[in-house]
C-alpha cells in the first residue's frame, strides 16, 4: 500500500505539473488570446501544448490503479479513482485530436463526478475541502458554458483558465489527501 500511496502521489503531482504548462503560454508566442479564446485551443496552436496535454493525461491514467487500491472499498471511493484514470483518458485523446467539443464536456463531467464523489466520502475536516472544491468545478463550468454562449467579447479565455487553476488545485488537495490518509489496517502489519 505504501508503494500504491507513492505510485500515486508522484503520478497524479507529475500529471498537475504538466497539466499547468498553459502558463507557459505567457512566454511561448502562441497567437491565442488569454482573455477571449478558450485554453483549448492552445492545442491546435502549439505542439508544445498538445504534447503537455498527452503527457499530464496519461499520467493521470495511470495514477488510477494505484488510487483504486487506495481508495474506500465501496463505489464512492472507486468513483475517485475511475474519474482521475477517465479525466487522463480524455487528455490523451485531445492531444490525438485537439478541438473536439465532447472533450471539454468529458473533462467537465469527470471533474463533477470525482468531486462529487469525494464530498460523499472523504471524512470530516476533508470533506470541506471537498464540499468547496465541487462548488468551485460547478461554478467554473458554468462560468466557462455562460461566456461560449455569449461568444467572442465574453472572457472565455479568462474562465477557463481559472476553471484551469481551480482543477490543478483541487487534484492538489486530493494529494495532500492521499499523502495523510490512514493506510487500511490490514497493510500496517506488512
């Protein structure tokens, strides 16, 4: 269990990492409006991008494993896991084919699914942390869904990279989480 707790740490810490590397967008030219295009479409713009996404996508795949192995046996804990490994899988698949409009869906629904799940069974104290986590995915999503709507001129490119912020930010506490999480008890005596 120690090795899973380890496995995960590093992938999911590696995979918030590279995910951030659109701050790089700052320093790179890349063309994209930081307050009125979408970070997506960073992807299309630069390689740099599209192999950041895959590589951060693919280390969340990755980290689910060993997260299920970490995880409550019951379907709230595994929800977790399977969101994190699902969330990669879709990361890998927009830096195979950027742009695709089920993406940012996809993404959205397993960062509402995973939170949601960690609000059902982290413990008190975590739960919190949980709770305004979830609040804070639902606010950005409909931050982001609002000014698409509204089209150009609406600061879409500022809402989803605050949506972007408050995700790495919340897979932060989830590391925090499984870094003081109590081990089950039948793992201490190995």
């Amino acid at each position: 269990m120690r090795t899973a707790r380890l496995t995960a740490v590093v992938l999911v810490g590696l995979g918030v990492v590279v995910y951030s590397a659109w701050l790089l967008e700052f320093f790179v030219p890349t063309g994209v409006s930081p307050t009125e295009q979408p970070a997506e479409d960073l992807l299309p713009a630069s390689p740099l991008f599209r192999t950041t996404s895959g590589f951060s996508g693919l280390a969340f795949l990755l980290a689910g494993p060993p997260l299920m192995r970490l995880a409550p046996v019951h379907w709230t804990g595994r929800l977790t896991a399977s969101s994190v490994s699902f969330f990669g899988a879709v990361l890998v698949a927009d830096a195979f084919v950027p742009g695709t409009t089920a993406v940012g869906l996809l993404a959205n629904l397993a960062f509402v699914a995973g939170s949601l799940s960690l609000v059902l069974w982290w413990p008190p104290g975590w739960r919190e942390w949980a709770v305004a986590g979830f609040a804070l995915v639902l606010l950005t999503w409909a931050l982001v869904l609002a000014a698409s709507l509204l089209g150009p001129g609406h600061l879409e490119g500022v809402f989803t990279r605050v949506q972007l912020v408050v995700r790495a930010a919340f897979l932060i506490v989830g590391i925090a989480y499984v870094v003081v999480m109590p081990l089950p008890p039948f793992t201490r005596a190995r």
